[in-house]
C-alpha cells in the first residue's frame, strides 16, 4: 500500500532541515544546502521504506543507507538522531567539533547507523554497490524456503559531485551488469556544485548514461514537495528486480533559504537573518534553535519500533532456521560474530628450504586455495587479471547474474573488470555489510589508482585485503609504467593499514594469518611476478611480528634488512661478505606496521645498538632511514627488459648489495650506532 | 574524395600484423593481440588521413594519435617504423630489451613520434581529451582568416580495458561538455579482455553512454576486412564539428592466428606454428621475420611526404602570419620553442615581514593573478573547488565552447567538474601538446585520486602543475577524510615531481618559479587553508633551492627542519628554545627534490655535522628520517574541529615542538651526530 504523507510529514522534513541550519551556524562551518534540499526525499525513505533498529544499528538484515555526499552529514547525523539512534542533540550541537561524534563528514567507525565512511565523492555510491552484492550473496546462500533470512535494500544519496566521479562509473556500470535489483540510488539533481551551475562542466544526459548500464531510471521532478512521488518512484524502484535503480530527485539546494538555488549555501552556514527567514517560513520561532517537535519524534519512534519488531521476528525466524539449517545458521552465526572458523589456520601451507623456488603470486593462489574452502566468508576476485594475480582457487564459482551463464550469487569469484578504483570501493562496502572479507587482484602499481578507497579503508577500520602481484622491476618487460616505486612509501606511510612484502611461502602465510585475524585493518600483499626460494629461518610465527632475525651472528658488522623478493639476493650478500671476512645479520621486515607494534624490546633484538644497518628493497629508499643506516634502493622509474637484466643494470645482485654493504660498514667505522628504533620521544599515533 | 584501398593496402596491413607477432616471438613477451585486430584501422588512419612528417615528430599542425591501449605498443612501433620515424627495424627487433627505444608499453620521453606515454590503462584516451582541448585553444587563439595555422585532429584508439576505467569515463564526459569536434576515438570492440569474454565484467552499451555524454557515435561492424567502412566512419567523424567522436570498431584479437578471438591471444607471443600459420595465411614466407616489403614502405613514404610538405606549407603561411600578426606569431614562436616570455619572473610577488599574514592558497592566487597575464602559455582551473583553490584569476575567460554561454575556446580557465583523476590525465595531454602550461586545482587529499595521472607526468617528464590547497589537519573542520597524512610523502617518493610546501609568501613565489622553469618536472604546490606570516629571512633566491637556513646561529645545539605552515610554529619554538639557553637553527624544506639537486656542500651548510637535526611537519614522519635525527608528525589519521584546537591537540605549537627539541637535544646529548646528507655510497637515481 502507498504510504499517505501529512502535516506531520512537512513537519518532520523541515525539523530536519532546521537542524542543519542551526548546527551548522553553531559550528560556524559545514553544509546546510544538501540537508536542506535532501530532507524530503531521506524522510520518505527513512520513514516509509527503511528496516532498521536504532538500539541495534548492526542488525543483519537491515537496510542500508550511504549519503554518498559525505558533506551534506546534518543530514544523516539528524535522521539518526531523530530516530533514536546513540546521537543526542548534544551531539549535534557539537557537530564538527574535536572529539564529538559529528565529525565534519560521516565516520562509520566514530557514529553509530553510519554505515561507511563518506566524503571524498564517488565512495559512497560505489561501497552502496558492494553493500548490494553483499546482500544478494548472502540471500543467495543462506535463503531457504520460508526462510528469507537476506531481503534488505541498498539506498544511497549521491550528488552531482559522485556522478562525476570515475569510481562512481566504474561501480555503476558494475551493478548494471551484476543486475542488483535490491540496490536504490537517488540522484539529487539540484543542479549546484561548489563552481555554480553544474552547467558549466555536466551536461551529459545522467539517466541516459544508467541506462547504458542497465540500470533502471525514474525521475521525480518535484523533489522539494512531491512526497507521493518519492515514494511511487521508490515502489517502482523495488518492483525491479533485475536492475539497480537511479532515481533522479530534482531538489533545490538550501530549499527555504533566500539563497536556496544557488552555491551561496552549499559550503556555508545560513545568515542570522536568512536561518530567521527560513524558521519563519517553516512555522518555527526564529529565537529557537534545535527544536524538534514531540510529534517529530514520535513518528520516527514508530518507524524504529517497526524496526525493532522486525529485527525480533528474524531473530525468531533464525531460531527456527538453525534447527532446520545446522551448519548453515552455524557459518552465519561465526560471520554474524565476526569470527573465523575453528582451526582455519591449519590450513596455512607450510614450507621447507627443500620447497622449490615459487613467485609469491603463485604462493599466494596455494594460500587461497586452502583458506578459501575453509573460510567461507573470504570473497574475492581479479581487476580483470585473474591469470596473472592468480586469485582465483580451484572451486571457486563465478558471482554473477545467474542470467549471465557465468555464475550465480552464491559464487564468491568477483569478476571486477579493469575497474581498480571500483574495487576498492566495492570491496569497502562488502567488508562493511559484515560477515565477509573481501579480496581483490591488480598489479601492485594499480592499487595507487584506488589510492581514495585505500585511505578509506583504513580510515574506516574494515579488513580486507589486495592481492598486489608483479610488485616490483622484477615484473621486467613491461617496463617503467607498470613497475612500482613509490606504491610501497604510499601505503606504509598511510595510517592502519598492513603492507606485506612476503620473502617466501612461510611469510606468505604469515601475510595471510594477519590479513584475516586483524580485524579492524586492510592489507595490502606485495606479491613477486618472479620465483622466489624458501628461506631458512622463516616460519610463520616469525613472520607475524612484522620483522624477525633471518640469519643471526654474533658480533656484527652489519645488518642487512630487505624485503620480498631481495631477501634471498640479501642472504647471499652475507655469504660474499661471510667470505670476505665480514660478519652480516639478516633481518626480514615484511610489514612495518605490524612490526611497529611489537614491544621496543623486541624490536631492539631486531635492530640492536653498536653497529651499522643497511636496508634492501628494489624501490625508492624514502622511508627506509627508519630502520636504517644505508639505504639501497631505487630513486628513479625502472626499466623494461628480462626481470633478471633489470635487476643487474641497477645493482641488486648478491655482490651488488655486498658491495654497498661494504661501503657501509667501512663509512660507519668507529662511530658508535645507535639502533633506529631508540627514538628520543614519543610519536603522534 | 573517399580514399579507395587495394591489395598494397592489405600487405601494408599485413605487415604490421606480423612485425608484431615476430616482435613479440623474439622479445618472448608482449601482446600480439591488440596490433593484429588493431592494424586495418590504424593503417587506413595513418595512411588516408593523418598528417604528419616523421623527419619532424614535433611539427605543430600534426595530427596527434595515441594508443591508449599501450601494452598493443608493436601497432604503434611498427607504424612508426614503416612511415619513417627514427625507428630502425633492429629497434623493432630488441623490442622490450633492456635500453632499447622499444620499451614494453609506449613512452613518450623515450621514443620519438610517441606523443604520450600509455600502459596504465584509461589515460591514453584522457591524453587524447587534453591534446583535442589543447588545439581548439590554440585555434581560437592563433588562427585568423586565411591562417588556419590549427586544424590537426587528435586521434586515439582504446579497448576495453580504457572503456572501463573511470578516467576515462571523465574525461569522456568532459570532452563530451566541451564539444570537441576535433577528437576522434576508436574503440576496439574485440570482446577479449584479460579474464576472457568481455560479458563476465562489461555488458553496458558502450555506445549509449558516449551518446548520454554528448558524443557522436559509429559502428564499423566488420574492423577486420571493412577498410572503406573505416574510411568513411573516419570521414562522417571529422563532418561533425560540435561532438567528438567515437567509432566502435568490432575486431578479431589476433586477426589470423589459430587462437584468434580469445584472449589467448592477448598477451603471449605466438607459438611458432601458429605464427608459420598467420604468415602463410598473409601469403609471407613462413621462414622469414621482420619482412616488410618495399611496396609497403612506398606507400607509407608517400604519406609521409605529404606530411612534410603540409609542415613545409604551414612554415610558409606563418612566415606570411609573422608579418601580419607580429605580435601573436612571436608568442606562438616563443611556445613552439619552449620559452618563457622575457622578464616574466619579474611579475613574481615579494614579502617582508612588514606584509600581513596569508593562506599560502591566497599567495598562490596572488602569483596567478600577477604571471596569468604575462605567460599565456598558463592554461588551468580545478575540479570544481575554484572557490576554495583560488585558482581563477581575475582576467580570466572560462575555455568553454561558446554555446555554453559561460566562455570560448581562446579562454583559459578550466571548470574541470569534479574529476580529478581525468584533470590530471588531461593536463599530461594539454602540456604533450606543446606551448601550454596546465594547472589544476583540487584539495591535496584528492590529488590522490589522480594518483595514475600524476604517476605517468613525472614519468613522461611534462611541466604542470597542481594546486593542491587544504594541505593538511590544518584545514580543520572538513575533518579526516579530507586531512592528508600520507599524501606528501607517497609524491616525495615519487620520481621526477617537485612536491612543494611554502611557508610564506616568498616561497610561494619560488614554488612558481620553479615550477614553470623545470621544464621536464611537474610539480604539486600543497598549500595551506590558514594563514601564514611572512617570514624574516625567507627569499626567492634561498627558496628556489628547495631548501635553506632560515634561522642561523653558531653553534647550535639542534636544528629544526619543517615545511609550510609549520615553519612558524617551528620559529616559535626556537624563541622558546633561546629563552631555555638552547640555540636552536631553522631550516626550511619546501621541496625535496630541488634541494637533493643541489651540490652537497651546499646541503651540508643546510644540515651541518654535529648536532642533533628535528623535522616537524603535521603528516606522517616517513622519510624525514632522510634529514633528520628524531621526527615530529602524525603517524594516525586527523581529526574533525577547528584547525587552532586540531593542532593543538597534536602538539604542534611553539611550545610543543620546543618540547620535542628539548628532548631531541636531551637524548642526543654527548652522541657525536654525522649530518644526514652524508652517504656510504652513491644512489640509484
């Protein structure tokens, strides 16, 4: 039945609308224009549409909503406040304020109902899409008659500024042909970006543009007062089950304002004398501030009570179902708590020195073949390089429209396209539904285009984990523009997240042991194109400090650190140098930040005191002063030829990296060394 | 008159089809694939309608072609040979060999007749977006009745790959805004990608979508056989003057192979057999490779000659121009040379302390409003944040096409919308062009969505430059999702891009400077969101040397290094300091890659031996370590509130860093400290 709007629905819109305007003149700063326009459209959904708990923001089946427009967060931070969720008006009135739960765009690991982390554009809209695959997969799986445990929607605000955005296209075009009927993206087509009239640099025809995507289109032509509209346009959305769906809402920014319409209120609080105005306009006494009418309340009490009812009833369902479906309710239970399956990481291979030589990517296809059977929430797959990042394990089914002939939703293979960026994104909206842990393949040197999505799921604290092979000049012929240097500074320098260079199969394990048990941080995996040995001295245990003792001597002259594919090149530059009469330590130093986290004494064994320390990675040395003295490395693009040509022309060979080992030991002769790690304060983390 | 084709046109097809697959048999590497499906069209472009002179890859006129699908690189080195660039067959044969001018994916620094290097996919075509851009600009600019000194077209070809990557769908939709006639793109329609079938990822209308961003569209059904379909695409393509264009080209990968039409095909030489097949087929002798026939190179020779007489015939007319229109010839000789205009630097702004304090984003608007006017080789805009990068200047005309109604295609201000990544790829294209310089203007954070781009600048050794404000914590609100913390340092590690962080108003000068006069280095200004007061001690003269002392005093018990809008802070921790009894030096870094070019004397004067060296800067501490002993940063991500309280928060204040000195002095003391600038051994660089 379509709901029925009244004066109590104007009512609830323009409390919402007046909460932006006052917290954002409290705070002196943010943006009032996007709340303001978007109050209708978000009250209709929220009050209308949406399942979901306010006392449990993390109920499973709920539905989800991404303001995609980070900025226009008044928005949200009102609706959850307004529907009971842990936002008090309190904590609007410390909207953008150090330390409240209002920051100045949506945190999702800060603000409980926010779902993702928005602001940087594009983001929202593309985890949106990750958020609707989730949700198909999980129906798709755990769905059996009379059991429809998965039925949530996907919805999203995006503004002109996402629909700009590549990531946006990427994951749009994405969900057009993953056919994601339970996704529902409105458009807010309020024609203003921050340079004015978005005629100046869109004039592209949008819906148009989804079509192409196949996506379903619907246009509500009066968004500022069309509530029925809305919600037909929603209904129709819903009734599409086989296409996502766009809902072009034309709004007008800051509706109310004198300067509603233009960019004047778009990143600015509202004048005394217009925040007056609109109040007046909307029956409100303009020497109040924060007013939400008992009414407003009220009728949001009745949307989250539905909500919590709804939450009782599937919990109810799901004491029925675990009777019926054991092992089922069992797996969803573990995902529900966030855990891994007992013992998963027996799994884990294992290696010897007697193991032939394999390429960390290979290695890592060994991993997933086993860990991927075992654990069933990992869901992965290939920016359209499935054969070279080998990450697809040898049961893995295709997740795909069954329409498509390739596969079905219950598949766990993700087939992203050269869509980088996107997968970043979606991946981010997968980790984020909760009882997955996504991965995804590209070429170490491509990870930097999804740079945005990076940062934001380390940000927003989610696990998941790229599988980034051809890490180095060692990928060889396909020369300088896909040979990285800077992407390994990039991310090491980029807070909470993991960035494993793995020597060999041990540390490869290892790699994979952290990216699953660390809970609340990505990883990135540095895999090598070329075969690497099997170490002496490495074991997983080792390798899950981050950084351990490969080779150890007493009294020495040096300490080579290295990582990936130059530690076996290090190894046997402390045999030259053995011979030559030097003494040399081995350290290998796959991840850095979950090194940093072991104790200072621990780390202290790792890099001592007395004598001079050499680091050894085939990229750029910036970084590297941290845990050493020398640095060897590569502060210029590489080159293109055979990986083993590439390597001499810049040195790195056993008697390379002694030579400058050499170097360094006689450069440091008598001066007494400090270790790295001594630091004469504490830093900022 | 339509060209009309014969069997010469088919050898000449022919011919590049095997060049490619004999070059990547020899090289073991590479991708037959692309060039084999790719050569009907490409050889009816560059021999029916392009213009060029291979004795003169630079003349001006030339029309521009980029192989946005670089790793297809023999289609391009093949044609290049055959039409007489510096291209001998011995370069085809040490394709992918180390040194070589043939390296795995087309680089335009290397290899003349390259107009922009492309691999990493989706920027080819965004290339081609900047390069259309660039010659309407210089249309609208320079030609006058009866001297259409610009008329060239700007051809590219992508694959799917491109299709999908949202850099490409930006500037697509850009290119689209701006009406650009002169822009021609195939799309290889070949349905391979890495993975397979094109359906498992990619089932939008691709037609559809260029139609929705306001492009003309064609459809040559049979790209393998149909070469007059091709021709008359082309010509239906150049009648439409207010669209680009894209002509969909569906092809057979690996046209002739046994594996042809998968992706087997793609990026493996062909097995012998295989390429005994394809020759035999073409009507080759199987035995031999790299066989071009001299019919074949005729023919291309006719076309070359054409291009050399079409640049011989433009010297005449501007010669005749110069004479007319002295003062707009002189301009354009000045650009076509690469020079700057007599004196320009004398448009510079200067500060003393007696001036008040400014954001550095404001200085920075200062230096466009005073060098727009007088270089007009500057070219820029932003990505929809004009307002906020103050990257307009106040003469500025919007480069708009005129029915728009918001500016013409002489101007030279670009609303880029809200895409970052295709400002970048379009600013690489712009500046390939010759005689511009671009500038673009985004929040710092987001320079990292262009991250590809930025990438491939440094690489293809182009001069552009970012305006990148809001540079840290310190644009306070917005919060963390817009605070760079790793963003300095992932650029710093990046090769060849100055990455500069004024202090005051004299720096900001220098970063300009600098800028435009490194004519083989782009450049990102990170400037401040806040105020900063002009500092007593800075110049151009020091600045323009990346670093230098701001702050003298023998004897010095620690020297503090920092950057931008902490060099204040910085000052006022050495007043703290000296009322302490501690002599504290100042050293200010705005950007490392000039000051690591400058002698090491000099370095050694701005980081002497013996004391202890602190850097301070409100980002990560990652690879300060390379000037300094101890670090003061932020290792974690930022916060949301005021920018005062936010710095606060994190200690940076006078007193907060005088802190941190103390304790650097206090944990160094007695420790004889070497000067960071003195290394074992040389760097790779």
């Amino acid at each position: 039945m379509a709901p029925s709007f009244d004066k109590l629905d104007t009512l609830s819109i323009n409390t919402i609308r007046l909460l932006a305007v006052d917290a954002t003149i409290k705070a002196n700063s943010g943006h009032p224009g996007a709340p303001m326009g978007l109050a209708p459209v978000s009250h209709v959904l929220f009050n209308k549409f949406m399942t979901f708990n306010p006392k449990n923001p993390k109920f499973m089946n709920r539905d989800r909503f991404v303001l995609s427009n980070g900025h226009g967060c008044m928005l949200l931070y009102a609706l959850l406040h307004l529907y009971g969720y842990e936002l008090s008006l309190d904590d609007l009135k410390s909207f953008r304020q150090l330390g409240s739960k209002t920051p100045g765009h949506p945190e999702a690991a800060d603000t409980p109902g926010v779902e993702v982390t928005t602001g940087p554009l594009g983001q929202g809209v593309s985890n949106a899409v990750g958020l609707a695959m989730a949700e198909a997969h999980f129906a798709a799986r755990f769905n059996k008659p009379g059991y429809e445990l998965f039925n949530n929607y996907t919805y999203a605000i995006m503004g002109d500024g996402c629909v700009m955005e590549g990531v946006a296209s990427e994951a749009s075009s994405t969900a057009g042909h993953l056919q994601l009927g339970n996704l529902i993206v409105f458009y807010d087509d309020n024609h203003i970006s921050i340079d004015g009239d978005t005629d100046q640099a869109l004039t592209e025809d949008v819906l148009k543009r989804y079509e192409a995507y196949g996506w379903h289109t619907v246009w509500v032509k009066d968004g500022d007062n069309d509530l029925a509209g809305i919600a037909a346009a929603i209904e129709e959305a819903q009734s599409v089950k086989d296409k996502p769906s766009i809902i072009k809402v034309t709004t007008t920014i800051g509706f109310g304002s004198k300067l509603q319409g233009t960019h004047g209120v778009h990143g600015n609080p509202l004048k005394k004398d217009d925040a007056a105005h609109v109040k007046e306009l909307f029956g409100f006494d303009p020497n109040d501030s924060f007013v939400v009418p008992q009414e407003v309340y009220d009728l949001a009490a009745k949307q989250a009570a539905a909500g919590a009812a709804a939450e009782e009833a599937w919990n109810q369902l799901f004491a029925k179902y675990t009777s019926e479906y054991p092992e089922l309710a069992a797996d969803l239970k573990l995902r529900i708590e966030n855990k891994l399956p007992e013992g998963w990481e027996k799994a884990l291979p294992v290696y010897t020195t007697s193991d032939p030589a394999i390429a960390s990517r290979k290695l890592s296809e060994t991993v997933l073949n086993k860990i991927c059977d075992v654990v069933p929430s990992l869901i992965g797959g290939s920016a359209d390089l499935t054969g070279s990042n080998f990450t697809r394990w040898k049961t893995a089914v295709d997740f795909q429209p069954l329409s498509s002939g390739f596969g079905e939703y219950s598949g766990r293979y993700i087939r992203y396209g050269v869509r980088e960026h996107a997968m970043g994104a979606i991946m981010n909206g997968l980790a984020a539904y909760g009882g997955l842990i996504p991965f995804g393949g590209t070429f170490l040197n491509f990870v930097s285009y999804a740079a945005g999505a990076v940062r934001l799921s380390a940000l927003s604290e989610v696990r998941l984990i790229w599988v980034a092979t051809h890490d180095s000049i060692g990928l060889g012929e396909d020369g300088p523009t896909h040979q990285p240097i800077e992407t390994l500074a990039h991310f090491r320098a980029t807070p909470n997240i993991m960035v494993w260079r793995p020597a060999d199969g041990n540390e490869t394990s290892a790699a994979y042991y952290k990216a699953l048990t660390e809970t609340h941080t990505p990883s990135i995996l540095a895999l090598s194109r070329q075969n690497l040995p099997q170490l002496e001295g490495s074991t997983i245990e080792k390798a899950i400090k981050g950084g351990y003792v490969l080779k150890e001597v007493d009294g020495a002259d040096v300490t080579i650190v290295s990582t990936g594919s130059e530690v076996y090149l290090a190894l046997e530059a402390t045999k030259i140098l053995e011979s030559k009469g030097y003494k040399a330590r081995l350290v290998s130093l796959p991840d850095w930040h979950t090194f940093d986290k072991q104790s200072e004494e621990y780390r202290l064994s790792v890099f001592p005191d007395g004598h001079p320390i050499l680091s050894v990675e085939v990229m750029t040395t910036n970084g590297w002063q941290k845990y050493s003295h020398e640095q060897f490395g590569i502060n210029r693009f590489g080159a293109s030829g055979p990986f083993a040509q590439v390597y001499k022309k810049f040195g790195f060979t056993g008697e390379g990296i002694a030579e400058r080992a050499e170097k360094t030991i006689d450069f440091w002769k008598g001066v007494p060394l400090r270790s790295p790690i001594r630091r004469a304060f504490a830093q900022v983390e």
